[in-house]
C-alpha cells in the first residue's frame, strides 16, 4: 500500500495537483494584496483630502496675499480680506519713514516694522507650501495617482502655478509688470517676498513636478477652460516650455518612484501639449476663438481627421459662441 502511495506521489497526476495547488495558493495570495493595496491607497487618499481641507483657509490667505484682497477666484470671507487689505495698507503706510531721508531712525524702524508683519504670515505659507511637498512626494513615488492627486487638489492648484512658485521662493513676487515694464512697484510688492523661503530647493524641485502633472492631468480630462487649456499648449509648443517640464518631471520621478512611473509620467505631460479632443469640445465646452488643430492629439498620419473634425465642430457651433462675462476666466499660469 505504502508502494502504491509513493508510486502515485512520484507520478504526474501529483505534480499536476500539487502546481494547481501552488497556482490557486499564489492567485488567492495575490488577490489578498490588491485587496490590501486597494485598502491602503483608500486610507491614504482620505487622510491627504482631510488634510487639505484643514490648510483651505490658509491657501485663501495665501492667494489674498499674492493677487490682492479683491482677487475674486478665492473663496473665502470678507472679514480675511479685509485683514489682507488692512495688512497691505499698514506697510504701505510705513513706505513714508522708509523713505525719510532725514531721520535713519524712523527709516530703520519702518523697515522692521513691515518686515514683522509679513514675517507673521510666513507660517500660512509655509504650511500651505510643505502640504503640497508632501503630496507632491506621494505623487512622484506612486503612492497616489495623478488622477487622485487631481481629485484631491482639484484644478485650483493647477491653475495657481504662479503664486505657488512664490510661496515656495522659486519666483520674486514682483518680476516687472508686463504691461508697463517701466512701472515702479509699490511698497507690498518690494517688500512680498520677506513672507517666503527660497532656500528648500529639493522642495521647489517637487512642487514644480506637481503643478506640471496636476495640469496635464487637467488637460487630459478638460478640467480647465478650454480657452486657457489651448493657450498653454501653444505657448508650450512654441517656447519650449513642455518639453523642459517633461524632462524634469522624467529625472525627478525616475529617482523617486522608477523608471517605469517616470515614463507614464512623461507621457501624461503631453497631454498639455496635444489635447484630446473631447477635452476641447466634450460636453459643454466650446472654445471662444479659432482653434490650431495642430494642438489636438492625432494617430500619426491622421492628422486630417483631427482637422476636419474641428473646423466641422467650430463651424456648427459659431452661432451658439457668446462672449466671456467680465472676469469670468483666468490668465494661463503655467510655463
């Protein structure tokens, strides 16, 4: 009997049972852990959201202190604006004694005196700026996906590339006005930059990756007015802009989160050089000027499908175009 038992054990019949049992062992082993993953990412997600929404009074500040305290793209109450405005006034005010030339002491008091009040605000921004490190770490290394971090932050921090830059010392707050590049700047706008640090340069590095994927994620879905969306992609196409943002988000993710994250990511950031379509003129979107096809995705050698698709789209809906109210869309604000 024992014979019979090792024979059968020797045979292929027991090989062939016992891969299947190694096989189901290994499939319900494997399903455990995606249940576990699924779980943890879960968990994850709803603690940076809560996160986030504990720092949404301190991003408001912060945006009141970059665009002024009549900005109107922030929510936030009329008695913190007021504070802004107030704030604003006071070192205005001191701009006098600063420039006293008479009186050194007056002048020297002045200084400390507006350096204080805005070293006081310091503390909103740098909490603000060290949030979005974090989850900007969380995105490079996969631990979220672009389409969670764009869920979490939604278009608000993508569209703020600019004031982000300033929060995190990248950029000066006052880098001359556009318009009139012989405009002096007032007192706030010389003085802006003692509220933020621009010494945490592996800091800036992420929370430039982040705005670069949290817009590119918004072009793919259309998330952003499609006015602005091309805007951007034609300033990126042109300037060499996207191609620089890609090669960082590439090197920077490379070393964070692998090889293989760093080329989805490389990937999704063409998406705010050529847009889908649908992200143009899916839904309700309808883009208040002439569109460059070219700023479309396309299957190569496709090329001509994409144009007469736009210009059939623009053609049938021409009529229904109206203009944008006052104030109704932002600038673009990406590089």
């Amino acid at each position: 009997m024992f014979r019979a038992i090792a024979a059968w054990l020797a045979g292929q019949g027991a090989a062939n049972i016992f891969a299947g049992a190694a096989t189901a062992i290994a499939i319900v082993a494997l399903s455990v852990s995606a249940k576990a993953n699924r779980a943890t990412r879960v968990e994850l997600v709803t603690d940076v959201r809560r996160e986030w929404e504990a720092l949404r009074k301190e991003w408001s500040r912060c945006l009141l202190l970059y665009n002024g305290p009549d900005y109107y793209y922030v929510d936030t109450s009329l008695d913190e604006r007021a504070r802004v405005r107030q704030l604003i006034e006071e070192v205005e005010r001191l701009r006098d004694n600063i420039l006293d030339p008479e009186e050194l002491t007056r002048a020297m008091s002045a200084v400390s005196r507006s350096v204080d009040l805005l070293r006081a605000e310091a503390s909103s921004v740098r909490s603000v700026v060290r949030f979005l490190a974090y989850a900007g770490e969380l995105l490079l290394n996969g631990r979220l996906s672009p389409t969670d971090a764009s869920s979490i932050l939604g278009p608000d921090i993508a569209a703020q590339g600019r004031a982000i830059r300033w929060m995190a010392g990248i950029t000066q707050f006052y880098p001359g006005s556009q318009d009139d590049p012989e405009a002096k700047p007032s007192e706030w706008a010389n003085m802006a930059d003692q509220i933020t640090s621009w010494h945490y340069h592996a800091e800036q590095e992420v929370l430039l990756c982040l705005t670069d994927i949290l817009w590119a994620e918004a072009a793919k879905s259309g998330n952003i007015d499609p006015d602005i969306l091309l805007k951007v992609a034609l300033h990126k196409t042109t300037n060499g802009t996207g191609r620089r943002c890609r090669r960082r988000v590439f090197l920077v993710t490379r070393r964070r989160g692998g090889l293989r994250l760093a080329i989805a990511h490389h990937r999704l950031l063409r998406h705010a050089e050529k847009l889908p379509f649908n992200s143009v003129f899916g839904g309700t979107r309808k883009p208040a000027f002439e569109v460059d096809a070219s700023l479309i995705q396309a299957p190569p050698g496709f090329a001509w499908v994409v144009r007469r698709r736009v210009q059939a789209r623009c053609g049938n809906e021409t009529s229904d175009w109206r203009p944008p109210r006052q104030g109704q869309r932002q600038g673009a604000d990406q590089e």
